[in-house]
C-alpha cells in the first residue's frame, strides 16, 4: 500500500530531530511508542478498549460518507490502532489473537496507518454520536505520534516544522518580510480610512500580545485587518510577536512533543513582554491546542488567554457596526464548536454585520468538517480532500444563493475555496469573521 | 460435579467478576490525562453536568441523534436487561409478593411480577436478536466485528433463553426452593443446587458470563462512565495559579522527550 501524501526522507525527518528509525528496528520502536502513549493518555486506553463495535458512527464521518472506503469509518480507523494494541498490550489479545480481533504487527502497518490516520481530520464528530464518547481525534493524534516518532510522518509536516524552527511562523515568513507585510496592510488602512492603524510587531511595553495565524499575513489580509481595527478602536496597547507570528500549532497534528515545544514558545513569548493578556487570531486547532494544552504542557501561566472571537463578541456593543447588505452564514470550524466552546460568539458578531445570517445545516456542534481539518492541505492529496470537503460542499449548496462564507480558521480557509470550486459553486466570497468586522466599522474616512 | 457447580462455581464467578471489574477500572484510573479533552459546549455548572451524563447513559442521546433504529434496539436491550436484573432480586427475595408493598394482594402482587418478567425477558430476547442481525446485515458492522462480538451477544441469549425457558414452558421451577439455595449463597453457607437441569444450566450460563464479563467489551458497563467523565470535564480557566494537573499526574507521563519534567 502506498500512501496517498509525500513522505519526509530521512534526512529530513533528521533534520527536526525526529530521525527515522531503521527497519529492522521498526517494530520494537513502534510498539515502545505505543506503550508510552497507552500509559501517559487516559483517553486512548479507554478508547481502545471500550468499543462495542456498533456502527453508530459511520453515518457521521465526512471522512467515511466522502470517500466511501471502510478504513475511513471511525471505528474501522481506530481498529488499526485497535488490532494491535489488543496483540501486545491485552491478555485476551496475546492469548486469543483473533478471536478478540488482535492482529500482529506487520509490514503494512505503517503504510496503513500513514494513508488512514492522515484521511482522519481529528474533527470530533464522531464523539459526538458515540453512545460513550470515543473520540477518534485522540486516538489519530496518537497514532500520527507514534509515526513521527519513529521518523515516519509526511513531507507536509515536516515542512511546516522546518519554518517553525526558522522563523517562529509556519509560513516561513523572516522577520523584515513580516515588518513589511505590516505596513503595506497598515498603508492599505490608511488609504480606506485615512488614519494611521498599526499593526505593531514586537513592541515592548504591550499589555496584549495578538498571535495571528501566519496567513493572515499572507493570504488572508482581511483577518488582520479587522482584527487591528478592532484594537485600534478600543484603544488596546496591543502587539504581534515576531517569534510566534503563528496561532496554528502543527505539532498537535503530527507529534504531541512538537506540539508542547510551540506551546512553550507562546509561554516565552507571553512572559518575555509580561502580557497581562494573549489573544488567538482565527486558527481552528491552534484555538484547541492554546486553550486545552497550555495548561499541560505549560502551566501555570500568568496571563489570561482569550480567543479574538470571544474577544470581539464582550465588546460588540461599543463597536460602530453598520450592517453590510449580505446574505451571510458560518461554517463552524470544528475545534472551535466541539473542542474550543467557541459557538455563539461568531454568531452575534455575524448578526451585528451582516443583514441577513443563515445558518448551514447541521450547524454548531454538529457541523460537518471542511475536510482540510488537522493539517490535510497536501497538494498531492487534492482529490482525497475534495472528497473529505463533499459534505461541505452538500450543506452550503442547500443554502441556495448567499452572499459569504465566514470561516473563522486559516485550514478552513485554504481548503473551502478549493472545495467549493470542485463542487461548482463559483463566485462565492469567503473568509473570515473578522474581516466581516473590519469592513461592517466605521472608522475614520469611512464613517 | 453438581458441588463445584452449585457450591464453588458461584464464588468464583462473583470474586473475578468483581476484582476483574475494579482491575480494569483501576487500569484506566491510574494514567493520567494530562489534557482536558472537554467537548463542547462544556457543561458550565454540576447540574447541568449531571444532565449531560444522565441524557448520555440512561437516554443513549448519541444513538437516538444518530439512529433511531439502532437507539431502540440497545435502548430497550439495556433497560430490559436492567428490569430483569433488578427483577431477579427483588422476585426472588419476595418470591413475587413486592407489590405487596404498594397495597396489592399477594395474588395480584405475583400476577403482576409474572407479567413484568415474562414482558421484560421478550423485549430483552427480541433486542438480542436484533442487533445480532444487524451486526450480520449492515456490511460495514459485518466487517468489523470479531468472533468476540457475536460470542457476547450469544452468551447473553443462552442466558435469556435458558431463563425463559423456565418462564415460558410448563416446567415447574420451584422459586422457594431457588431463594433458599440463593440465601445460602449470599450468606456463604452453599446448600446443594435445587436438582432442576434448566435452572442449573441458566445458573451456570450466569457464572459464565460474569467470569467473561470484565475482560470483553462488555466492560462498557464501566468505561463507558470513565470516558464519558473525560468528555465532561471543566475545560481549563487562565491565568491559572498552579499547574492544574501537575500535582498528581503530569509526573507520570511517558511521552515527553528528555523526560518528564516541563
């Protein structure tokens, strides 16, 4: 079986400091991998060993109703890891193998786990509907772990990790790019507003630090844009930190280490400017991992951590919205509604911007994924992620005509617009909740 | 032979039951959880908690969002086997005179917990063989179940069916006879089992099951309150003054680098 993603060589993998462990190893490393996760992590030992195997979960996955292939069905997909740790790690699985569905270790362990446990967008829909909550994000999280710990893990992520160890961003953006990047945004302000909003980077003496996702310096300027409107207009003594310029955490989506070292760099970077508080731009699983991880990876922690979301909505009322003539709806990134309590916050900043507010269906804690969910933006992955995004696809047709798509999340935003023009809906603007901010305020020249 | 069964058997039925249950929860309590998987919307109060947990493990809210069909099979499958349960013991223990208790005559009281039982054990057996097909019938359930899966609910038939059995034919099963062989149990004074060939298989087919219980899937009955405790959990609040988890657990985990200090 080969996977459907590039996949790191070894001097790659080498180079993050996660080197690949020779075959002949393999196995032993694995399984030492497996051990350590089944003894650190409550959740993926009950999870293991609690499945009942009743199904009720295959009609909720996206992954599963999109590509139609038995491993994506949550169960099916957490077997894999099932199978094994029942062979190695259960009395029953070592004394009655199959009869209690435990398999051995094989030469295609790997190769399947790499295709399936990155077709798996860690949305946590499937905890929902499970009559004891097995959540298949955690047994997925721990599987991609376990791979990258013993050097297997794809290019992608890789990748990623390279630019985060570079320049603190997983764009890769350097310091004097950053800088300017702030200015032409803080010039295109000036030019519609006529007044001087700054987007500060590393300015001492802040009380706020603002981590944005990289790309909202790139790709999704609006994001920034509103976001920086908004702190300008409340008069925040905010800044941005050169060395996180990044909300999204990579590492939860392929090495929980990974994951902890970015946790602490937002610790550092927090201390280091003795911010009393640190609000996370729009990044879906960046969102999670600030808000449930900190704490265990981090802890304790001084200041208050809020999302820009949650931030906007307590002072929605002083703000000078004027509603924009839109027909708008919301797709619910999925670590914001089931894994970050971020649900009704963008529903009322929406209301106060837009003069008409559709919901998709379903919607909230039980919205369907992008498909993109938990890092799966590979090019070489584009017809698997159509797939993934088909629901996706399915529920915002049924809208009929709308005039915006909000997607608060940078995975979001870089997978729909791929999604919604394999599907055929064309012409459909996108982007952000804040940028709905940024353009409903009235400020300056625009007033 | 009818001496282990009826005077040895039981004891050691009930001891693995029970130090089998406590080993697998114990195994599950010791790891730590070093990150909240709270899944939202958080419950914000412990009533509202309560809510959650009693919609989720006395409603199945999860099946019934997801498949009605399914929702009613377990449904009725569990809250049956509950009544039957709850049944035996308290049946037993009056010989069917507990609505007694609510002002019935010892005739009424018997006819009545005649009925309840004969409805409870056809509702239990119906929902049996209902989810065995479906597990034959739905392609994606067929293939992943594992002998295992098709062993419990057959072991749990065999266990009705013998039950049933007693119930539905016009075999005379003498219930005192039974409550004074189960007093004797209870009270660890064994007396001979009552010499009755489909009481003594139904008995046995008991304390099969419990021996097998703890180590299937059936230990559901208890991880599916553990996991769901989990899902429950406060999400964190910062600033925050002390680690939140370091006190007793964050020393335990085995999957950091270097080690396990922060």
């Amino acid at each position: 079986m080969k996977p459907p993603m590039h996949v790191a060589k070894d001097s790659e993998v080498a180079l993050i400091g996660y080197p690949r462990i020779p075959e002949q190893d393999q196995q032993a490393a694995f399984l030492k991998k497996l051990d350590d996760l089944r003894v650190s992590m409550r959740s993926l030992m009950v999870m293991l060993e609690n499945c009942t195997k009743c199904g009720n979960c295959a009609k909720q996955c996206h992954s599963y109703l999109g590509t139609e292939d038995y491993n994506n069905f949550p169960a099916a997909r957490a077997e894999l890891m099932r199978r094994i740790y029942k062979r190695y790690f259960t009395w029953t699985g070592r004394t009655f193998g199959r009869f209690f569905g435990a398999e051995d270790f094989d030469a295609d362990t790997i190769s399947k786990w790499l295709t399936y446990f990155y077709q798996c967008n860690e949305c946590r829909r499937c905890a929902k509907f499970c009559p004891f909550g097995i959540d298949t994000a955690e047994v997925t999280i721990a599987a991609r772990h376990i791979l990258s710990e013993i050097g297997i893990m794809p290019k992608f992520m890789q990748g990623i990790a390279v630019n985060m160890n570079k320049t603190g961003n997983n764009m890769g953006i350097p310091k004097p790019a950053i800088i300017d990047c702030a200015e032409f945004m803080e010039d295109e302000m000036r030019e519609e507003t006529g007044l001087a909003i700054k987007i500060p980077i590393d300015k001492p003496n802040s009380e706020v630090l603002y981590i944005p996702s990289s790309a909202d310096f790139f790709t999704n300027i609006d994001t920034m844009i509103g976001a920086a409107k908004l702190f300008h207009y409340l008069g925040v003594n905010w800044t941005i930190p050169s060395t996180v310029l990044e909300a999204a955490n990579f590492g939860l989506l392929f090495n929980v280490n990974v994951m902890r070292e970015q946790n602490q760099r937002l610790k550092a970077a927090a201390t280091a400017l003795g911010a009393k508080l640190v609000i996370q731009g729009e990044c879906g699983h960046g969102w999670r991992a600030a808000k449930m991880y900190t704490d265990g990876c981090s802890g304790p922690v001084s200041f208050e951590l809020v999302h820009i979301l949650d931030y906007c909505d307590k002072h929605l009322d002083k703000l000078p919205l004027k509603k924009l003539p839109l027909r708008a709806t919301l797709h619910d990134p999925c670590n914001y509604a089931r894994a970050g309590e971020i649900i009704e916050q963008p529903r009322r900043i929406m209301r106060a911007c837009v003069e008409e507010f559709v919901e998709m269906t379903p919607n909230r804690d039980e919205n369907y994924c992008c498909g993109g969910g938990s890092g799966i933006l590979m090019d070489e992955m584009m017809e698997i992620r159509m797939k993934l995004g088909k629901k996706k696809a399915e529920q915002v047709k049924a809208l009929g005509r709308i005039d915006y798509l909000a997607m608060p999340c940078s995975i979001c935003k870089a997978q729909i617009p791929a999604v919604m023009k394999h599907y055929g809906v064309l012409d459909l603007p996108m982007g952000g909740v804040m940028d709905l901010v940024g353009k409903a305020m009235l400020l300056g020249d625009t007033k | 032979m009818l001496y282990f069964v009826g005077q040895v058997f039981p004891y050691i039925a009930a001891g693995v039951f029970l130090a089998g249950m406590a080993w697998r929860v114990w195994t599950w309590l010791r790891v730590p959880t070093p990150f909240p998987l709270t899944l939202s919307p958080a419950s914000r109060t412990l009533t509202e908690r309560a809510i959650t947990f009693g919609k989720e493990l006395a409603l199945f809210r999860g099946l019934w969002a997801g498949d009605r069909g399914l929702w009613l099979a377990a449904w009725l499958m569990h809250v049956s086997l509950a009544m039957v349960i709850g049944g035996h013991i308290v049946g037993i223990a009056t010989l069917g005179n507990e609505f007694t208790a609510i002002g019935l005559t010892s005739e009424h009281s018997q006819a009545l917990s005649g009925v309840m039982a004969t409805v409870s054990g056809l509702i239990l057996l119906v929902a049996l063989l209902v989810l065995l097909y479906r597990r034959t019938a739905i392609p994606e359930v067929k293939r992943l179940s594992d002998p295992a899966d098709y062993f419990d609910l057959l072991l749990i038939l065999s266990v009705v069916v013998s039950g049933m059995h007693m119930r539905l034919t016009s075999i005379e099963v003498d219930i005192a006879a039974i409550r004074t062989y189960m007093a004797g149990i209870m009270s660890f004074q064994p007396i001979p089992i009552p010499n009755e060939g489909i009481f003594i298989s139904h008995f046995f087919l008991v304390n099969l099951l419990l021996i097998y219980f703890p180590f299937s899937k059936l230990v559901h009955l208890a991880g599916s309150i553990v996991n769901r405790a989990m899902l429950i959990a406060p999400p964190p609040v910062y600033p925050s003054a002390t680690n939140m988890r370091s006190n007793s657990i964050q020393s335990n985990v085995q999957m950091w680098r270097g080690g396990n200090q922060q």
